[in-house]
C-alpha cells in the first residue's frame, strides 16, 4: 500500500515538472522582454573579404559598357479624321549602342518600325533627336544617327561570333519594361538558330542565351566575357512575351558585315549569283525527284553563274529537266532556299566562294564570284 502510494506521489511530482518546464518556456520571452535589458544597438558588420574574380570582371564590363547603351524611345504622329489634329502618341521603347564617333546608333527595326520618330537619351540623361540612316528587316538592324560634339560615349568594343562556343559566359546590358541600364548574365544556349520575326521574314544564324532578355532590352548588347560585342539582342521566345529562358541575337559578324552597308547606302544588298530559285516550286522538286539542293532555275546574262557556266533547269514538252542542283556554300551544306539564302548571306559583293552542284547525277565543284 505505502508503495502504490509513494509511486502515485513519484507521478505527481513528474507530471507537475513538466507542467512548471512548460510554463517556464511559454512565459520566458515574457520575462525577457521586461526583466533583462535589450541590445537596440546595430549588430556587428561580418568582414566581407574581396570580391570573386568573375565579380570584379563583371562589374568591371558593366561601367564600362553601360554609358555606350542608349535608351530608345519611339512616337508616332498620328492625325485625326474628324478634327485634323495632329497628335503624337508614346509607341514603345528599346536599346541600342553607340557603334562609332560620328553618332550612328545601331538597334533592331522592331524596334523603330511603324515610328514616326525616335528620341535617343545617353547615360548621362542627355536626350537627342534621332534621324533614321538606314536599315535591314532581314537581320532586324537598323541604324539611327544622333548629333552630339562634344563628350559622346565610346564605341562599344567589337568582337567575333564566329568562334563562340555553346557553354561561354555572356552579359547583356538594355532598358526592359523602361528600366534603364539593367545588366543580366548567362550563356551562350544554342548557335545557329533561326527565327520567324513576321509573317514572311526569317532571321537566321541567331545566338540563342538563357541570359534574360525581355521587352526593352531589344537592340542592347550582347557582350563576352572580355566586354566585347558578340552580338545584338533582338527577341524572347515566350508565349507570354516576357522571360522564359529563351533569348535570341544578331551575331555581331553579320552586324559588323550589314551596318557599314546601312550607313554608306541606307541598305544592305545580299551577294548574288545571278541565279532565279523558288521555294515552292524547289520544294516540291526535291520531294518529287528524291533530291537535296537548290535547283536553278534561271540565269542572268553575264551574272557570276553565267560566267561561271551553270545551267539551268529546262522546261520541255515532257516537263522540267534539271540542270545544275546547288549543294554546298563553302563546304556548308543547304538543302532548301531558306539555307541557301542564310549561308549566302555570310559573304560579301566580290568574294569568290566554292560551291557544290549535283549535274547528271554527278557531284563537282566550282569557283563563282559573288556580285
């Protein structure tokens, strides 16, 4: 009986110390808060150490870079049927470089397409009316020209893209949603890709980046790892039109290849063979007659093919005899207009290139001049 009774009392007490360890740790931050004097004073700043080489070179290409990307805004003059007013209503912002010391703004046409005018303001605040020198829908560049004497930016550094490699590091700099000199990073995604920009225009041989890219960063920078320009940002591939991981560039060896053009002339004029193709009809050729190629279907007098001697197809009474079928540009294979076009596109006016042809059934080589 005295057992039950001391082990009943044993109970007590432990239930009760778990009772008082309760309320001990309920009505402790009580007891602080009152009784023990709090320490309202800053705490103490832990020791960074230096920044990480990739730090310091990134922001090191950021000062540099920035104060030669310009923030481009657009309007469009619109008049009224009812009243004749004539009004100018905001259409849409982008970026853009300095591309020499004479003031010529490269970008992308989107982004000054259907404007009826373009105001440019430098990094420093300053804002200038633009005029337009010239541009080129099929690489989505376009080049404006401000004029400023005095304290105009530097030229943005002026790379290569024809050795970047998938997996190198890359910077882009622009304006998205109208937020100036915002600076993102990534890597070079894909290489080679091309893009539907409308319609019936193709952009090809784009750099594709996970770097974010959204509206407003449109004709900023695409830059390498040493702060050189490889490339102009011209558009996101996003359902909802914002970042998705998927951005796209003008490499800046077609920049560098299409701008001088723009600004001497006001347009860029793709090297010819002197040849007539059709995409239709070459597609339905290639199905039909179990081929690759381009097929010829006409030829210029005194063009580079005609001096080159190829031949074109023939139309008969028993339906079309092939002549020459076009295989190859320099080594590169193209097996439809669309390739033809894009590998063509990589050389200049004068400029002698190998080309493959399939005739009778036999694969040769020749040598043609571009014109």
């Amino acid at each position: 009986m005295d057992s039950k009774i001391n082990l009943l009392t044993l109970l007590r007490l432990v239930l009760w110390l778990f009772v008082t360890i309760y309320l001990i740790n309920l009505l402790l931050p009580v007891f602080e808060k009152y009784l023990i004097p709090q320490n309202a004073v800053p705490r103490v700043v832990s020791a960074r150490g230096e920044l990480a080489d990739t730090e310091k070179t990134t922001i090191d290409i950021f000062n540099k870079t920035s104060p030669s990307v310009v923030y481009i805004s657009t309007s469009k003059t619109l008049r009224s049927f009812w009243s004749r007013d004539v009004r100018k209503v905001p259409r849409g912002t982008g970026s853009g470089i300095i591309w020499d010391e004479f003031g010529h703004i490269v970008t992308n046409y989107h982004v000054i397409k259907g404007a009826s005018e373009a105001n440019i303001r430098l990094n420093d605040g300053r804002t200038y009316p633009t005029r337009l020198v010239g541009i080129s829908p099929n690489h989505d560049l376009a080049v404006l020209k401000i004029d400023v004497r005095l304290d105009l930016p530097p030229a943005v550094p002026i790379g290569l893209s024809e050795d970047l490699q998938v997996g190198q590091s890359v910077l882009a700099i622009g304006n998205p949603f109208g937020l100036d000199y915002t600076l993102t990073s990534g890597i070079v995604s894909a290489l080679n890709r091309s893009l539907s920009a409308d319609s019936d225009l193709i952009i090809n041989n784009l750099i594709q980046t996970d770097a974010a890219i959204n509206p407003g960063n449109s004709g900023g920078p695409l830059l390498d790892s040493a702060g050189r320009l490889i490339g102009i940002n011209t558009a996101i591939y996003s359902p909802s039109g914002t970042y998705a991981g998927i951005g796209f560039a003008v490499p800046v060896d077609t920049v560098n290849r299409v701008i001088p053009q723009l600004i001497s002339t006001g347009r860029y004029t793709r090297p010819s063979m002197g040849i007539s193709i059709d995409n239709d009809i070459n597609r339905q050729l290639n199905r039909q007659l179990g081929i690759q190629g381009v097929v010829i279907l006409e030829i210029a007098a005194n063009s580079p093919a005609f001096k080159a001697n190829l031949q074109s197809a023939q139309v008969t009474k028993f339906g079309i005899t092939l002549g020459d079928v076009i295989q190859s540009i320099n080594g590169k294979k193209v097996s439809s207009v669309k390739s033809f076009l894009s590998e063509l596109d990589n050389f200049e006016i004068g400029e002698t290139i190998p080309i493959g042809l399939l005739r009778d059934d036999k694969k040769i080589q020749i040598q043609i001049t571009l014109e």
